[in-house]
C-alpha cells in the first residue's frame, strides 16, 4: 500500500515539472477607455521575440485582422490604444508572437465587454510552422514562399533595405517599399524675385531657341512662350491669375531641359 502511494505521488511531481516546462502564453489587458477609445496593453517575457501584432475581429473565433504591428516587438512591456471600430459592436483581441527560430502562436481572446475571457481555439498552440507566407504589394500578391525562405526574405529586407512589413494575419504579409521623400530644389532658371515676379534667366540665350510652358498645380497648361528673345525676362504676377504653385517646362531646342515648380506669393 505504502509503494502504491509513493508511485501516486511521484507521478504527480513528474507531471507538474512537465506541465511547468511548457511554454505558459503571454497575457495581456484589454480596457475600455471610452466608447471610441480600447486599450490593448501586454507583457511581453520573451526578448527572443521578432514579431508582434495585435489583432481584432468582430466574431470573437475567426475573421481576426492586424492593426497593429509593433516596431520593438523584444520591449518587456507596450500597449496600443484602438480607435477605429464600430461604436455600439463588441470587439475582440489577440495577439501574434514571432520567436526567433520560427515558432509563433496566438494569445487567448479577450473584449472589453463584461465576461469578455475567451480560451483559445486548439488550431493556436505554440508550433513550428510549416507554412506558406504570402507577400503582397499595394494589395496584390507578389509571390509566396515556403517559412524557411520568408525568414531569410525577411532578414534580407531588415538588414539591406529600409523597406518595411506588415503582418496582415498568420500567413500574409504586406511589404512597403521605403518612399524616401523628394527635397524640391529652385530652379536657376525659372524664380522668382524679391519683389515677387518670376524671372527667367537664360546665360545661352543667344546660342539656343528656348520656349517654356506653364501649368496649374493639378497640371492644366495654363500658357507658353514660344520664343524667349531676352534674358532675363521679367513676367508679370497678372499672366498667372491667382497665387500659389505653378509648374513649368524648359526646352532648349525643343529639347526638354528642366521641369520644375515655383511659388508665387499674394500681392
């Protein structure tokens, strides 16, 4: 009887170090600041981790979108505030983990609503995926590729590129090509002055035929000089109408030799 009893109980301690040495899932807080406003905030135990999304559904158990990808996702602790829902729906959360090596798994789902505990769907638990990611641009798909190969796709883009991804859900991912913002440079030829009138300074005059066409903002030619005959030339505000942007074209023996923009200012 006593060997029985001891058999019992080493089993139960065998069982609890098992169950111990699984991989407990994250928390996380979901909180109801206002009608329009839910706070999403989450401990994070894992520095490992590569990739974190929170995500949302309508439905509670499927249908879940991405709407926030974090940029840190190794921080200990973080939080999102969403405000872009139906007002008067019941919305749930998750959330996404990536960990280095390539195992990822979902949280539980939670609502801010009353009773709002949801337990995960048994299709969540922690894996290593044998997937296919699917890469999409401005919402077209680009190509697909085997976990493996997204990974290295991934560190590629990271460490060569200033392009960024997306998560949209568990196996697609949106990339955005970086967009690098284009500096405008004044024309040396086309400005204007300190008065406020538009110059047109052309050193080579003698030596080409130039005309210039000139354009509304939304580009509507508005009118051109066929011939420039002197330099500099001097237009007066009148020729444009009104103020603001306008858009020009240089030719130099028909020839396109600049194309720019300039701003003319209120009288």
């Amino acid at each position: 009887m006593k060997t029985r009893r001891l058999f019992f109980v080493c089993c139960l301690i065998s069982f609890s170090i098992v169950a111990g040495a699984q991989m407990a899932l994250p928390g996380f807080t979901v909180r109801e600041l206002n009608k329009q406003k839910t706070q999403i905030s989450w401990i994070n135990p894992y520095p490992s981790c590569i990739q974190l999304a929170v995500q949302r559904s309508f439905d509670s158990l499927k249908n879940f979108r991405t709407i926030f990808s974090a940029i840190s996702p190794e921080l200990p602790a973080n939080g999102f505030v969403d405000t872009k829902f139906p007002p008067g729906i019941t919305v749930y959360y998750r959330i996404f983990y990536v960990l280095k090596g390539g195992a990822y798994f979902f949280t539980d789902t939670k609502s801010p609503s009353a009773d709002s505990y949801i337990a995960r769907v048994p299709d969540t638990k922690v894996a290593e995926p044998q997937t296919t990611i699917r890469i999409f641009k401005k919402d077209q798909l680009m190509f697909s590729l085997e976990y493996p190969d997204y990974i290295k796709f991934r560190d590629s883009i990271i460490s060569k590129t200033k392009d960024s991804l997306y998560t949209i859900d568990a196996d697609s991912v949106q990339w955005r090509p970086f967009m690098a913002k284009v500096m405008w440079k004044p024309s040396q030829h086309v400005y204007t002055n300190e008065k406020g009138l538009l110059l047109i300074q052309l050193p080579e005059l003698k030596q080409h035929h130039y005309r210039i066409v000139f354009f509304e903002e939304d580009g509507t030619e508005l009118f051109q000089v066929k011939t420039i005959r002197e330099s500099p030339l001097t237009l007066d505000k009148a020729a444009f109408i009104h103020a603001g942007w306008f858009h020009f074209e240089l030719y130099e023996d028909d020839k396109l030799k600049e194309k720019n923009k300039f701003y003319l200012q209120k009288n």
